[in-house]
C-alpha cells in the first residue's frame, strides 16, 4: 500500500490549503503528471479517473488554522489529515507514503503516525502516486474557490484562486478582505484593516 500525498494551496493570500492521499493500487491511468502542468481540461478528466478507481483522502486545513499555526503547519495538518481519512476509508495502513517536496511531516505534526514516509523534490512530476495525488488536491482546492467567488463577490476568486495577481491586490485595496483572507500573510496584514 504506497501512498502519494500532495497539497495545493500553500502561496495564495486566501482560502483553505488542501492535501490529497491518493494509492494507485496497480490502476493504470494515463495522462498523469504535475497539476501545474495540465490544461484545466485534462486535470478534470483525470479527477474523475482517479476518484472513480483509486482509494484516496482529502485533508483541509482552514484560514484559521493556517493563521494560527503558520502555512507550514497548516499545510503539514492537511497532509495529516488526508492520510488519516484514507486510511478510515481502507481500513488499513500505507506501508510507504512519498510526498511532493522537501519535508514530510513526521515529527512536525502532531497526528502523524507512519514513519515510513519519503520526501521528494518535484515528486509530482516523477512519482505516479503524488501526481494523483496533486490533480485531487488541486481540482478540490479550485471547486472551493469557485464557491467562495461566489460568496464573496468582487476579488475574482474564481480566476486567481486567491494567488496575489494584480487583479487580486486591486480588489483587495478597493474592498479590503473578506473572511477567506489569510490575515497572517504580509499582503494582507499591511493593509491594516483590521
């Protein structure tokens, strides 16, 4: 049972980050790779092959939390959460976890309790799993921001994502932020609305 684990939502000035744990189990699935790197279209062909063959768990970690603890732990929480609930899902535990990047959050998240885990650079793009993995992340980060543009009208959740796009920082200084703002990031702390 190898798991891939990616995040999305680590650098913009708004909304949840969000982490998928995805296990292949064998399925073959064409087209994988980094979200970064797929058209909105294939990211949203490859979802719906991966939810509808693959075990997987979605974590979120709030705007709350992620000014409460840091985007770092926040982001660790996430990936802590997405493991658990596919676990739940399975009813067993990964023997191996590879997850995108430089850290994993063993010893840095309190819930954390699989220590075969292996970081890795650019693992969306090299490891079949995390690229799963990425695509869930990804896809379920941008549904949420597509309902929070509705919610919260004017800042053009629905194009940026919540990303500090020019767009973005005008309608942030013309209408301040909303509930969805991360207060702790610097762009949105030196408005000084608060």
């Amino acid at each position: 049972m190898i798991v891939g684990v990616d995040e999305a939502g680590r650098g913009p000035l708004a909304g949840p980050v969000v982490a998928a744990a995805v296990m292949l189990a064998g399925k073959e699935i064409r087209g994988l790779g980094d979200s970064k790197a797929l058209s909105a279209t294939q990211r949203s062909t490859l979802e719906a092959r991966i939810l509808e063959r693959c075990p997987y768990g979605i974590g979120i970690a709030s705007v709350e939390e992620v000014d409460t603890i840091n985007i770092f732990q926040a982001t660790m929480l996430a990936m802590t959460r997405a493991v658990l609930t596919l676990c739940e899902r399975v009813g067993e535990e990964p023997s191996l976890i590879l997850i995108d990047g430089n850290m994993t959050p063993l010893g840095r998240a309190a819930d954390w309790r699989w220590t075969q885990c292996q970081a890795i650079v650019k693992g969306d793009a090299k490891e079949r799993c995390i690229s799963a993995a990425s695509i869930l992340a990804k896809e379920a980060r941008d549904r949420m921001m597509r309902d929070y543009c509705a919610a919260y009208p004017g800042y053009g959740f629905a194009q940026h994502k919540g990303y500090g796009t020019a767009q973005h920082m005008a309608a942030l200084r013309e209408l301040g932020p909303c509930p969805i703002h991360r207060k702790s990031f610097a762009p949105v702390a030196q408005l000084e609305f608060f």
